[in-house]
C-alpha cells in the first residue's frame, strides 16, 4: 500500500511509458477499479480511456497483451526520492510546531513521519482497513472524519489536525482557533495560495507564472491571481484536466487546486498530491504563527479584502433500481430550463474552446451554482458560490431552492 501521487511521481522519475495503480480511494469497494497514467504522469482523461477500456474487452483474463514486456515495480529508492522531493516544496525555515495526523487507515501513514516532524499520529486510524471500521466515511473533506483527530489535538494541544484520504491524494485540515476551526478544499486552497503568492513575490518570482484551478472550485483564487499579476487558467472537473494543462503550457507552474481538497505544489507530480498539501499546510500553520496569525486568520484577511466566498457542494444520491436514468433525467433538467436569478447558462458538452463534459453552470450576479453528475459514483453534485457581505443566509436560501427543484423530478419518477 502506497500513495498514489507516489506512482505520478515515479512514471516520470523511472521515465516509464505509463503507470498503472488499483485504488477506490474513500468510495465503498462496488467501486474499486485502476487509474491509468501516461508518460507525463497524468491521470488519462475519459477520451483517451475509451480504446484501452475496449482493448481489456478483447483479450481473455491473464493473457499478456506485450508478452515480453515486464512491468516496473516502484522501489524503496524511488520512495526515498518522493520524500525528498516533498520537502523541497519548503518555502521558508519554520520552528516545530504540534501536529495531529491520521490516514484514515489508508495510504497516508506510509512516509508521515519522514514529512513531517512533531507529529502525533490517531494510532487507531494507522491500521490499514478496508472496511474504515472507525469511520462512517473515510473522506476528509468531512469533518465527521476528525472525531478521533480532535480527541488527539484536544488532549495534545495541537496547532493543527491533518488527515489524507485512503489513497492520500487529498487532504483535509482542522486548526486551533478558540477550539478546532474545520477548513474546506476551497479554502485550504486559498489558504496555500497566499502563502505561496506572497513567498513569490517577496522572491521576485511572479513573471511568467500560472495557476490552474478546476471550474467547480472557488473563484477567490482568481481574484488573488489578478491581484498579483499571475495567470489563472480554468479547466473541467479532476486533476487529470489540471495535468494535461500542466504537460501544454510555456508558462512556469506556481500552484494547481480542486474544492475536493486536492493541489499540487510541485510539478514532479502530475496529480494531486496530499503528502505536499500535509507538508506546506504545516509549514504555513508554523509561519503564520510565529506572526501571532492562524490560518483561520489569513483566511479572515482575504474575506476582507476579496469579499467572503460563502461555498457549499451537496451530493444526492440516487441509488436504487432507476438511479441512473434519474441522474439524466436531472441533468436533462437543467440543460433544457433556467434558474431564479441566473444572468447566463453553460453547458459544457456545447461550450465552444472548452473541453465537453456533462456540466452545466450557472451565473448569478453574485455568484454560481454547477450541476453535475459524479463519475464515479450514482449521484449529482451540485455546487454552490455567493460572494458578498453577508451571504451565508443567502447560501443556505439557494441550497433550499436547489434541494426543491431536484426533489421535485425525483417524486416525478415515484409516481
């Protein structure tokens, strides 16, 4: 059991024509299967998946399709220079501070201790257990996911709680600030991205700089780029996106982020990467800290001077028999109808310059709200950003108004 940015890292450090790892991640096991990775070290996107899918289909179960070829294992070596290269993400030298960490009894756990320094470990999470039996879900972009984690920072006093998913490919974090403050993929990203805007920019590193970002994520990280003179570029929904991007532009790479709690920072990697995302959220915690700030500050500081960025992502799940007729009768919904207060409709399966996907968004005057269906799982994500003085009540008015619209096509199926 390893990371699996490990093997992004090792496609491109062995010079392998492709990698190939067996992972479901924080997904129940129906959904078990493999990621597939090219030569760059990029996730395949959906196109490039569809005459592999067909080839497995054509040949029996065991049969070698290059009988003399033989695959590379990853070794103890090439982990040794994955660790190396996450700590050279270092940006500034900070004082120990006290972290938590758990893996969720996942992959994680693996090379913690040679990351980070100081860090308290949830022992009942180190175990490797396909059935999560601490958790109900073990997705660290739920805070559920942290009960054993506070116990640990509560009894430790610790400056900050960190947990990677089971494949550690995202991270979540807690931080202390009168108690435990709970931070999510979008604001973890922004979070990063200060630190790492202003690091650049105190080291005259700014010039011919890009940052990508999924079109589902917070566009505060666009406001900031703008700020400083960076180029953001958007792209559709999973990192593999993020990666071709990455292997396309002339411009230098400074950061790369998801709302799911997934960044790169740096670009040996070609797919998220939480053992990087652990190890500069450490090291930010420690630097703000020394400066009397919590990242709960820094993050108060962009509100100010951005406008807050109130984000929400609601997943309804449509399991059972018509669960996926459902999912596009859903989606058929919103490409063919408008909503209360949109200013304009995209969908990106017609979207001219963009890359097709079954997406829709729509703009509002302070805002957005994206329908789309998972890939992976029988559900539709729907995600939701106001930006404004006071828009939480708004937040949760629209969450309601959504919630109706979706409930209403479901019981049209009922009848």
């Amino acid at each position: 059991m390893r990371p699996t940015p490990l093997l992004s890292f090792a496609v491109r450090y062995m010079k392998a024509d492709a990698g190939v790892i067996i992972t479901a991640s924080h997904n129940p096991k129906e959904y078990n299967g493999v990621k597939l990775y090219d030569e760059t070290g990029r996730q395949l996107i959906p196109s490039e998946i569809v005459p592999i899918s067909k080839k497995i289909e054509s040949i029996k179960y065991f049969e070698s399709v290059f009988p003399n070829v033989e695959p590379k294992y990853v070794t103890a070596d090439v982990e040794m220079k994955y660790i190396e290269m996450v700590k050279s993400i270092k940006l500034n030298n900070v004082k120990e501070i006290k972290a938590v960490f758990t893996p969720l009894h996942g992959t994680g756990g693996v090379f913690i201790k040679d990351i980070l320094p100081n860090v308290h470990l949830v022992e009942q999470q180190m175990i490797a257990d396909p059935d999560f039996s601490t958790l109900n879900l073990p997705n660290p972009e739920n805070e559920e996911a942290f009960a054993l984690a506070l116990e640990l920072g509560n009894s430790v006093d610790a400056d900050i709680l960190l947990a990677t998913d089971p494949d550690a490919d995202r991270v979540g974090c807690m931080i202390k600030d009168n108690g435990y403050h709970f931070l999510s993929g979008n604001e973890i990203a922004v979070i990063l991205l200060k630190y790492i805007l202003d690091d650049a920019k105190s080291k005259n590193r700014l010039s011919n700089r890009i940052v990508y970002k999924s079109i589902v994520s917070s566009k505060l990280g666009k406001m900031m780029c703008q700020k400083y003179g960076v180029t953001m570029e958007e792209t559709l929904t999973g990192f593999k996106y993020i990666g071709k991007l990455m292997n396309e532009t002339k411009k230098k790479y400074l950061f790369g982020y998801e709302e799911s709690n997934g960044c790169i920072i740096n670009d040996d990697v070609r797919d998220k990467d939480a053992m990087q995302a652990a190890y500069l959220l450490y090291e930010a915690c420690s630097y703000y800290k020394t400066r009397g700030l919590t990242l709960l500050d820094v993050l108060k500081g962009l509100y100010d001077e951005f406008g807050k960025y109130a984000n929400k992502t609601i997943s309804y799940m449509l399991d059972g028999q018509g669960g996926q007729l459902l999912k596009e009768k859903i989606m058929q919904y919103f490409k063919e109808n408008s909503i209360d207060k949109a200013i304009n409709k995209i969908d990106y399966n017609i979207e001219p310059g963009m890359m097709k996907d079954n997406i829709v968004k729509f703009d509002l005057n302070n805002g957005s709200v994206i329908i789309r269906p998972s890939g992976t799982e029988p559900k539709i994500k729907v995600y939701l950003e106001l930006n404004g003085s006071n828009v939480d009540n708004e937040l949760q008015l629209l969450e309601r108004y959504i919630t109706g619209i979706i409930n209403n096509i479901k019981g049209e199926r009922d009848e």
